[in-house]
C-alpha cells in the first residue's frame, strides 16, 4: 500500500513510501478460528478534531457549515496545493 509521510509539512518534504498490508494486520478469533484482520480505527474521544466536533455540534446540526475544498491538487500554486485536512491541523495543534 502506498503510503505518504509528513503531510503536515509542505509538499516538497513529503516522503513517500509503501507499506505491507500483512504489517496492519493482526490475528484476532473470528467465528471461532484465529484471522488476520486490519484493526478497526476508533475515535479517539480526547482528541483535538472530536472535541472540535463537540464544540460546534449544535451549531453544525442546524447550519450548513461544512467545507468543501474542492478535488486534491498536486500541483499549482502554495495556497492551494499544500493545505492539509482540517482533521490533521487538528490533530497535529493538540501536540
């Protein structure tokens, strides 16, 4: 699997990569027999991006504030190619 490390920097220092599938795996019982499974991601509840979402939750169940920035672009100018997800500002301000 193709990975992409140091996203939080611009692009030029991002480094890519590749992953093995068999090294996200772990051997959990399924159905009685040992399986190699990928392990579920769960939401960290004292993370910076859900605790984002318990701040505005109210106001994001009545307006449409969502943000849409449009179809990811690999090249062009600074502004609009090198802008991280908000989950990852998020989570990258709480360190």
């Amino acid at each position: 699997m193709a990975s992409v490390r140091n996203t939080q920097s611009p692009a030029e220092q991002w480094i890519a990569g590749g992953v093995p599938v068999t090294m996200m795996m772990n051997m959990e019982k399924r159905h009685g027999h040992m399986k190699p499974v990928i392990q579920k991601a769960l939401v960290r509840l004292d993370g910076a991006p859900y605790k984002e979402f318990l701040k505005n939750r109210e106001d994001w169940a009545v307006n449409t504030k969502y943000i849409y920035p449009g179809p990811i672009q690999y090249f062009g100018p600074t502004e609009v190619c090198d802008q991280p997800t908000k989950t990852l500002l998020l989570e990258q301000a709480g360190k």
